[in-house]
C-alpha cells in the first residue's frame, strides 16, 4: 500500500497539480492512516516518510469542543494529532489529516491544479461544478485547518446518508480538490475525468491553459533591481527572481498563494516611497513587484524567492482560467486575515524544514 500510495504521489506531484510543499496524500486501513508529512513535498515522498496515525486517536478529536480562539484551537488540534501518531512515527503530520481520515475510501490524493483552481477561484465556480461535475461535493470557502477538515467531514457523512455513497471529487473554494478512491486506478481516472472536462471548458470558452509572459528581462536590469530591492527591503529581498511580463494575481488567491506570494503585489516602480506606503498598507514588504515590461519576486533565500515566482506564474494562470467562469473571485477580508495570521506558524515550520 504505502508503494503504491508513493507513486501516485510522485504522478501528482508536478507542477500541473501542485506548487511548493502544496497538496497531500495518504493511504488507510481499518486501524492506520499514513500521511504525507507536512513540510514534504508530494515529489520527493518516499514511503518511510509516510506519517502513521493511530486513526482510534485521532477520532478522539472529532469529539472535543476547540477552543473559540483560533491560535489556541489549532495549537490543541496540532497537538491531538501529534499524540495520535505511533511512536515509532515521525515527522508532523499534515494540517488536513482529520480529512484524509474522514473519507472511507483507501486512497486520498489533494492538489492544487490551476486548471481546478481557475473554477474554484472563480465567481461562478459553485454554478460551473455543478454542471460540469454533478457527482462531486462542492465546498465554499473555509479556513484551512481544523475548521476545514471538521466542516468537511461533516459534508461527507451528509453527502453519503443522501447518495448511499461519498463522493470520489471534492471541490474546495479558493483551494483545490480531494480526490478519493479505493484503488490507484480509480484515482487516477477521477483525475483524468476532472482535467479533461475543465480542460474542454476552457477550450470551448477560448481561454488559453498556458501563461505567456514577455521577454525575460536582461541580468543587468535584473542586478539592478535586485540591488534596488535589497536596498529598500533589506534581508527580505537577498534573492530576486526575474520573469518576463505576465499579468499578476492582484489579490488573495488561496492559502498556498498567500502563505509563498503574500495578497497583494506591488503594481508601480519600487522605491522608498512606493515600497513604504505598501507595507503600511498591508502590514509586509511587497513578495511579488509587477513593474513595466517585467515581473520581479523576492525572499530571504534563492529558493524562497523561487517559490514565490512559481506561484505567481500560477496565480496568474488561475486567474487568466476565471475569465471564463465569470472572473476571478478572492477571498474575503476576514479568510485572508486568518491565513496571514495562521501562516506565520506554517512558514515557520517550512522554514525550519529547510522547505521555504
Ligand atoms: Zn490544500
């Protein structure tokens, strides 16, 4: 099980599903679930990372009334799921391990796709599933975390009592999908089925499913506003990713792009001035500077500087998607609140994990 679970997660693990640490997978049997651990990529799992949950304990946390604070209620849920791991496990498993448990089905493999996302991130995204996928669950928007494992546990069970079985698709708002099945082979298919159906959409609609940016723009220009940055934003610009000009996501997308992008870029020319009045306005320094002709990422390491232009790109093509379910829809004020909030805490283990 846990080889076959690593190479469907390697197959789902590249950039047409997931970005970054993004999505998650797991296996079960009647008494243990194996989860990907957080901080992991889905491409480079191997099957003794696999976290073991002891899936009687974690059932414990069904049970209890969290804290109404949310810091304080993903603190106790981090912990309830901690305990729940067999001692000879580690890692930290993943924050949507109660969901992958919640689904009867033996496989479970979450991603992000931006040819999902352009439907889960659009006005008309609820109106679109139903009609395109009249079998799936759709989910509206909810904080990640315990709330979204719990609300969605609690849809499955209803879904099942009103159609004798789960779903094998479930759609999240401003988030991505679950899918679920009992053999590899179903999973892949249920796959193949939702890209292929969205893919004709967008085709038949004329928006393209690839982003086309301008002309990469030449090292001396990208040195030059390397050393700008640096010099406006200190140790938070000590890397700079360059890309030709793209149109860039101007608001908050999903958690992914917030926690690797921030919400919002900053759209005029970088300087003291510009770079000052974006961080008062938004509380952080700009990760993603669209200027014209070309598009400029930051962070305190190469790597974090590349993630954040990974997900750029991919914002703009979730965007670009949108268009043709009505445009774009972002997150509400107070989701995005929570997610800068609650990814302090996240960053901070993929920094610790050497993922960020
Ligand atoms: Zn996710």
């Amino acid at each position: 099980m846990l080889d076959k679970i690593t190479k469907l997660s390697h197959e789902f693990g590249t950039p047409e599903y997931v970005k970054g640490g993004g999505g998650n997978s797991s296996v079960k049997d009647k008494a243990t679930l194996w989860i990907k651990p957080s901080g992991t990529t889905l491409a480079e799992l191997t099957k003794d990372l696999f976290v073991a949950i002891d899936r009687s304990k974690i059932a414990r946390l069904y049970a209890v009334k969290p804290p109404e604070d949310p810091a304080a209620r993903e603190a106790l849920i981090k912990d309830m799921m901690m305990e729940s791991m067999y001692p000879y496990s580690s890692g930290r498993p993943s924050v949507e391990t109660p969901l992958h448990d919640s689904f009867n089905a033996i496989f479970v493999v979450h991603t992000h796709p931006p040819l999902v996302n352009g439907m889960t991130c659009a006005k008309n995204g609820a109106e679109v599933c139903k009609k395109l996928f009249p079998e799936a669950l759709w989910v509206d928007y909810i904080d990640p975390g315990y709330t979204l494992s719990i609300i969605v546990r609690n849809k499955l069970k209803e879904f099942e009592i009103r159609h004798g079985h789960e779903p094998e698709m479930v759609f999240i708002e401003n988030h991505g999908v679950f899918v679920a099945g009992n053999t590899v082979e179903s999973v892949r298919k249920t796959y193949k089925t939702i890209m292929s159906r969205l893919r004709k959409e967008y085709k038949k609609d004329k928006v393209s499913a690839t982003l086309e940016t301008g002309l990469a723009p030449s090292p001396a220009a990208k040195d030059e506003m390397g050393n700008l940055l640096k010099r406006l934003m200190g140790i938070e610009a000590s890397a700079v990713c360059a890309s030709g000009w793209f149109k860039v996501s101007q608001g908050p997308l999903s958690t992914d792009h917030v926690v690797f992008m921030k919400s919002y870029p900053l759209m005029v020319e970088p300087s003291t001035k510009t770079v000052a009045a974006f961080k008062s306005a938004n509380g952080y320094f700009p990760r993603v500077i669209s200027v014209s002709g070309a598009v400029f990422t930051t962070g305190v390491n190469e790597k974090n500087a590349e993630l954040a232009m990974q997900f750029a790109k991919d914002g703009a093509l979730v965007e670009q998607l949108a268009e043709a379910f009505g445009g774009v829809k972002y997150m509400s004020e107070k989701s995005k609140t929570f997610l800068e909030n609650w990814e302090v805490e996240a960053y901070r283990q993929k920094v610790a994990l050497g993922q960020a």
